[in-house]
C-alpha cells in the first residue's frame, strides 16, 4: 500500500470572550475619515481561502480589513492601516487606524496568535498573553517564566495597567459577540491599538491557516508567510489528493462530548466537518449547516451514535473511563467497546495548554494526516499520530 513522508511540524479559549465588541467596533475602528479607501473589488487575489480578511498596497500603506469578525456579525468591516516607521502621517486626519509597521510588542489574547507569530520566528515580539497557562510552546513559556511575557488577564479580569504598562504596538483579539466591550473600549480610550482576529470564524482549515498573511504583514514579513502557507497548502493538498485516490469507502465519524444534557454539535459546513471529509471520512452532521454550533440532546446524538465508526475529539478526557464517568450512558455508543475512539491531546504542556489548539491552525496539513491515518489506517503503515491519540 502507498505510504507518504511523515511532515515535521487549548482549547482556542472561544469561550473566554462569549460577548464581544459590536458597538465598539462600529464607532472605533470602521472609520477611516482622511485616509485611503479600501476597495473591495480590487483586494489582494493573493488570498486564496480566506474569507474574513483582505490586503491590499497603497502607496502609502497596506490597507489590511476584517470582515464580520466575531459570530452573528452581519456588514461589519473594520479597516486598518499598515504603514511603515519612517513614514510621516501628520496630515492624515484620523488615525486611530493607524498601525505602524514592522510591530516591535504585541499582545496575543488567543494561543493562535502566538503558533501565528512564532511560525515567523517573532516570539520576542511577544510581550503579553492572555491565559499563560494554555500556552504550549515551550521557548514562549521559557519566556514567561522570565518575565519577558506578561499574563494581562482577560474579559472583566483584564489588567488595564498593566497593559498601559507593556505598551504594546498592537494587541491582537478576538470576538465571539456583540456585548460587553466595556473593556476593550476603555483600552481604546487609552490609546491602545487593537485589532480582531477572526481565524476562528474560517470554516476551511487552510483559511484559517492563510491567516500568518495578516501576521507577515504585521512584521513586515510578507515573503516569509507567504512561503509557510504555499508549503502548508501544498502539503494539504497532496494529502487531500492521495486519500480521495485511495480510499475505497468513508467511515462514519462522531465528534465530541456532551455538556451536562446537551451535545454542541459543530454543522456539516464547519471547520470539522471539512476537516474530516478531506480525510476521506463522513461527518455524522455532514449535511447540516449553521454559522453556531448546534445544541442537541444527548438522546439525539446517541441514536446517530450507531452507525459512527470513530469518535474523534473527545474534549479532554485522557481515557475511556474518564468518557464513562462524565455519563455512564456514553458507554452504549458502538465506539466505547470498539476502541475507535481518539482524542486531540497527544500534545500538552505540564499546566494543562493543548498544542492542537495552538501550533494546529498553521499545521492543517499534520492534523489532516493523523485524521486520514485513524480513519485509513492501511493507506499510511507505520505512521505515528502528532496531535490525536488512542484512548485506551
């Protein structure tokens, strides 16, 4: 059977921010009064999955926009000015837009952004976090341990002072609703540059990966991301190619656990579902669609449960006893007593942060591997898992 190379190389803390920014956003950042207009129709083709940011040159600047960054957000654009140290701006009559380029300190309120940052070998750029304990990279948690990287808290538990203290070029978020901007608002009053990153909201897993083009352009460093994404992106591909050559049938797949009663159930048209169909899988949701996960009981998804071949993503349980004692009644799924179930936590660092959910969003390639070889194990003979692993 046809083997492949094996590729070099927590939870995105989503529920950390479950209200966000809409009225903040809309009156501080979608102004551009005195500077150049992005035109939407002539945005950078170089983009080639993602769906929530453009780039585009000017003469004067790179003008880099987020499209509806945080989840129900309908026509929001929020526009930003990438534009050099040594360029004058005197004349411009607005410019909290503004971000002056190559940034020097930034503050990462996601471990997506530090796997974004430190693909470009920039991690001594990093002088804040948000959540120090979930960070895996072990240099950036050197550097905490140091001092270099400051934990600045988060929602009504952000260290303004502190912040104002770091004085960063930049801070870089993400928003998962329209409410409570309290906070982030009184660091725009202080003068804080903020930008929303909206890597979560791509539902292709090579979107969210060409999301190290906002970083390149952050760093000036255009060339360098560019070339990390062709490469992730080929990788992909040709493992994408090779299983749909070689598969011979889709295995059924389950994801998840359940919270208490409910099992929030990612749609077909999702980054999972995506995920497991370019692995020559078939989502038990695939034909779902919806822009939020969807609230199921867990009678519902237990009788779908039948038919799963694997079950994948099993939240952090590190066993199947673990599964058993969330619910005893998990142990009927079909996939409790078969052994096929696997979890994305082969990777974690001695406090408990996930690599999958940190180095995984530039490494689609790797992921989508360690899924096609649990799902065709005969395709990829002697293949050892990066990020998944056996519960036993």
């Amino acid at each position: 059977m046809i083997a492949m190379d094996r590729f070099q190389n927590r939870n995105l803390r989503f529920i950390l921010w479950m209200s966000l920014i809409a009225a903040l956003v809309s009156s501080c950042y979608n102004s551009t009064a005195g500077l150049t207009e992005s035109d939407p129709n002539n945005s950078d083709a170089a983009i080639k999955y993602a769906q929530r940011f453009t780039l585009e040159k000017t003469d004067s600047s790179a003008i880099l926009t987020v499209t509806d960054p945080w989840q129900g957000a309908k026509g929001i654009r929020q526009v930003y000015h990438l534009v050099g140290r040594d360029l004058e701006t005197t004349g411009w009559k607005d410019t909290s837009a503004i971000i002056r380029v190559p940034v020097k300190s930034v503050i990462c309120m996601s471990t997506t952004h530090v796997a974004m940052i430190a693909a470009l070998g920039r991690i001594d750029a990093i002088t804040g976090v948000s959540g120090a304990g979930f960070i895996y990279d072990p240099r950036v948690r050197e550097r905490i341990g140091r001092g270099l990287i400051r934990e600045v808290g988060y929602e009504s538990g952000l260290n303004h002072e502190l912040v104002l203290s770091i004085a960063p070029d930049i801070m870089i978020a993400y928003g998962i609703g329209s409410e409570s901007a309290g906070y982030l608002g009184k660091l725009k009053e202080l003068g804080v540059k903020v930008l929303f990153n909206a890597d979560y909201l791509e539902k292709d897993p090579l979107a969210k990966a060409e999301w190290i083009k906002v970083f390149g352009a952050l760093f000036s460093l255009e060339q360098p991301a560019d070339s990390v994404f062709d490469s992730v992106c080929e990788s992909y591909n040709q493992i994408k190619g090779f299983v749909q050559r070689h598969s011979a049938g889709k295995p059924d797949v389950l994801l998840g656990l359940p919270f208490r009663d409910t099992w929030f159930v990612s749609p077909g048209d999702s980054y999972p579902g995506r995920l497991i169909e370019d692995a020559g899988g078939k989502y038990l949701w695939y034909d779902t669609k919806s822009t939020v996960s969807m609230p199921l009981s867990l009678e519902e998804v237990f009788l779908r449960s039948l038919k799963a071949d694997y079950w994948l993503n099993t939240g952090s349980a590190a066993s199947k006893s673990e599964i058993a004692s969330l619910d005893p009644r998990l142990q009927e799924i079909p996939c409790f007593n078969t052994g096929t179930i696997y979890n994305n936590n082969m990777r974690i660092s001695p406090s408990g942060g996930n690599d999958y959910w940190e180095s995984g969003i530039i490494n689609p390639h790797i992921i989508l591997k360690d899924v096609a070889s649990i799902l065709h194990p005969e395709m990829f003979p002697g293949y050892e898992l990066f990020y998944y692993r056996k519960l036993e």
